[in-house]
C-alpha cells in the first residue's frame, strides 16, 4: 500500500500485525499492549520491529524503548482525535526520537501540514485518500508564525531586524 513518507509517494514494506497474529521475519508494527506483555519474545524478534500506539497511550511508559524501534506509528481513531499531535512532539522534542515517525488512521489530507510541523515524517491513510493531492498540503503554507518541531524559532526570531 502506498504511503507518503519525507515528501514522497512510497511503497510501504511494513506490516502492522494484530495482537494475536504470530510474528514473522518482515518488517512489522505491534501494539503497545502487546510489547508490553511479549517484550522479551519481541526484543529477540530478528526482523525489524516498530511500535504502534494510541492516544490514551503515555509517552512516558516507552520513551526509555524508543532506541528498539526504528518506526513508531501513531494511530488516529478520527480526524478530531488530536492526541496524536502531542505525542509526536512529545518524542521528537523531548524524547529525542529521530526514526521514522508515522501518523496512521482518519485523520484528513488537510492536516498533514500541521501533522509535519509536530514532527510527523510519514502517513499513512486507512480510508481512500488521494495521495498525488495531497503531497503539495505538506508545504501549503510558506509562513508560519508558531515555533514547532520543523522550525523551534517563532517568526519573530527568524526575521532579520
């Protein structure tokens, strides 16, 4: 399945496994819930695992992990479930988490600008989304007066005096 990832329209290789689906040798996601009650089966895991969680999920309970997981998927039960928005910044800004960080689920073409700005490099949509679309909303706007992960000066300290 196509998703966008740093900009681009990618094929993606990783699989996102249900809780009681056996593990296998490709890529793949798990939840949370099942790291925590399988962490030492899925630590000896010898394929690339990422981790899955929601927004009821506390950053602070797998932050001390992240160095396992070189992708974490944030999934968004509905476009105006905006948990996901913290948790992204949450892990780039102070848990330092420089893997691939996905946002996954119902949330709409017309928030991955501000999905990007808290740190997002990849989506992947879980309704028909047109991708080709939706890949110039990354950068819809030139200027932006907040600071955030993609830029932590406000305009104002970015403005030559």
């Amino acid at each position: 399945m196509p998703i966008i990832k740093d900009g681009s329209i990618v094929t993606d290789t990783w699989h996102h496994l249900a809780d009681d689906e056996p593990v296998t040798a490709a890529p793949c996601t798990v939840s949370l819930a099942r790291w925590n009650r399988e962490k030492s089966e899925l630590a000896a895991h010898g394929g690339a695992l990422g981790l899955r969680v929601r927004g009821e999920d506390r950053v602070e309970d797998f932050a001390g992990e992240l160095d396992r997981f070189p992708l974490v998927v944030v999934e968004f039960p509905s476009m105006v479930d905006g948990r996901g928005f913290s948790i992204a910044r949450l892990l780039r800004e102070r848990y330092g988490y420089q893997g691939e960080l996905r946002a996954r689920g119902a949330f709409i073409p017309d928030q991955v600008f501000f999905l990007r700005r808290v740190g997002f490099n990849a989506f992947e949509f879980t309704h028909d989304a047109n991708l080709e679309s939706t890949l110039p909303l990354l950068s819809e706007f030139s200027v932006t007066y907040q600071a955030a992960v993609d830029d932590p000066r406000p305009l104002y300290r970015r403005c030559a005096r």
